[in-house]
C-alpha cells in the first residue's frame, strides 16, 4: 500500500500533467488527448479517495487529524485541479469549436507545448535524458512520456527514451519544433548549430 506522501505525489504529478494534455487537447483538437485526460482524472479521484481512507486510519487523535486536514486539503485541491482539466477535455470530446482567441493565446505564450511520438531513426532513441540534455539543447523540457498504455511522470536523467515513446514537452516555440524533428529522424544533434546559427542570422 502506498504512503500518504507518495499518493501526494502522484496526485500533484497527475494534475500537473493533466493540465498541460488539456491544453494541447483543446489546442490541437485531439480527442485522444482529451479522453488520456479523463482516464487519469478517474485515476485522481481514486486516489484521493484512498488518503481520506488512510488518514482516517491513522488519525489517533484530535492532533493526529488536524495535522491529517492539511493534507486532505492539498489532495482535494489537487483534485480540483483535475476537474479543471477535465472540463477543457470535455470541450474537445464534445466537438466543440475553441474560439480562434484561445489559439491565439495560446500560440502567443511563452512556452509551448508539444506530444511527438519517438522514430527507429531517430538519435533519441535507447538514450537517457541525461546524456541527450534536451533542455539544453532544445530549450525543451520533457515533463513526462507516454510508453504503450502508461505514463512515466516527471521523467529524470536516468529515464532511458525508447522506439515509439511518446514524449510530452514544454519550451519554446523554437524549441518545440526542433524537437520534433529529432524524434522523427529528420534531424541529427549534428544539424543543430547550423540551425541555430540560421536562426540567430535572421
């Protein structure tokens, strides 16, 4: 059985990650975005029903329960932040259109955010995060990675990439499409200077 801090954690991993397949669901208008969503925000739920149960078990005094409150606070805002989530999904599985001032915003943000699915051909390939340093080289940051029917969240440097992950990313808009360049094979980290020296020349 898992501890209250680890289901914390998943809680606070999930709803992070939630939010971010809500946003590309309803920018990219990508139902299988928007239905990942909610399957995890069932997973959430779950979840936070599982630490009410356990704080109640563990709560042996009046001292034990108000510092246990706290706690089921945070897992209840995390829960809300699910919902959220869940609401901009349901937009996209609804067929409803976003109006052309979302995109719009969301095009103009500082950051954005990409889902590329890893090639045979492509260097990223049987490597870990570490030794690819993406963040800096990209200017991406990958925030977790779908592998089959799961998803490794808040990948670190020992996370290895393998043929057909899906990796789930936050940068630049630069960034963002070099990225999927080398997912795809298109590019190598060779090719990489002479794409910023042309970026820098104009």
């Amino acid at each position: 059985m898992s501890s209250i801090k680890d289901i914390l954690i998943e809680m606070k991993n999930m709803s992070e990650l939630m939010v971010h397949l809500a946003y590309s669901a309803v920018l990219f208008n990508s139902k299988d975005a928007a239905y990942e969503v909610l399957r995890l925000e069932n997973r959430v739920n779950s979840l936070n029903y599982e630490i009410k149960t356990q704080s109640l078990l563990a709560a042996r005094s009046k001292e034990d329960a108000e510092r246990l409150t706290a706690l089921l606070e945070i897992a209840e805002a995390a829960e809300s932040i699910a919902d959220a989530a869940k609401d901009l999904a349901d937009i996209v599985i609804k067929g409803i259109k976003p109006h052309p001032v979302f995109k719009r915003v969301m095009e103009e943000s500082d950051e954005s955010i990409t889902g590329v699915s890893v090639t045979s051909t492509s260097e990223l390939c049987n490597k870990s995060l570490g030794e690819l340093l993406l963040n800096t080289r990209t200017g991406m940051r990958i925030i977790a990675i779908r592998r089959r029917d799961s998803w490794i969240y808040g990948p670190n440097k020992y996370t290895v990439i393998l043929e057909d992950d899906v990796l789930l990313a936050k940068g630049t808009e630069t960034g963002s499409d070099i990225l999927v360049q080398l997912a795809k094979g298109e590019i190598s980290f060779d090719d990489l200077s002479d794409i910023v020296d042309e970026i820098d020349d104009n």
